[in-house]
C-alpha cells in the first residue's frame, strides 16, 4: 500500500527526482545490508535461517556462532527492511 504524504520542498525540486534520489538510496542501504550478509553466508556456507537453525541445535555450545547469528540476524533484518523501503519507493515512483 503506497501512503500519500506530502513534503515542504523549495519549487525547484522535481517530485520524480526526489523519489528516484530516495529510491537510489534505499537500493544502496539494501545492498549494504546484502553483501554483509554474503560474508556470513560464505563464512558457513549456508543462508541465515539454515545456519541459524544449526546452532541452536547443536549439541556444544559456540559463542562465536551465537555472536554471529546474532550479528546475522541484525544484518538479514535490516536488509529486508531495505527492500522493503525499496519496493514501498518504486510504487510510488511508477504511480
């Protein structure tokens, strides 16, 4: 769902432009997050939920994946949220 807001910009500054700029941004921020996520996944060869569900049945205890799962975990969701952000843009650009 694409919310209608609207924003105090000088009358120069195109609509189009300012979403494109915006979506640009987001696209950087998700592929940030993304290839973070791509050392972990090169690290243990294998995606977040799959790694994830890994250490926590494991029989001995390892901090060091517990570190980076958590780590993991913060990286997957940010990159999500970027791409949602990333979408929620590109609707309002093509509308």
């Amino acid at each position: 769902m694409v919310a209608k807001r609207t924003i105090k910009a000088p009358d120069w500054v195109d609509e189009k432009e300012l979403l494109s700029l915006l979506l640009s941004h987001a696209a950087t921020k998700h592929e940030y997050f993304a290839s973070r996520n791509r050392v972990f996944e090169t690290k243990y060869g294998s995606d977040y939920t799959s790694f994830k569900k890994r250490v926590e049945e494991a029989q001995d205890e390892s901090f060091t994946q517990w570190d980076d799962m958590i780590a993991w975990e913060s990286l997957e969701a940010a990159s999500e949220q970027w791409k949602t952000r990333y979408e929620e843009l590109l609707a309002c650009l093509k509308s």
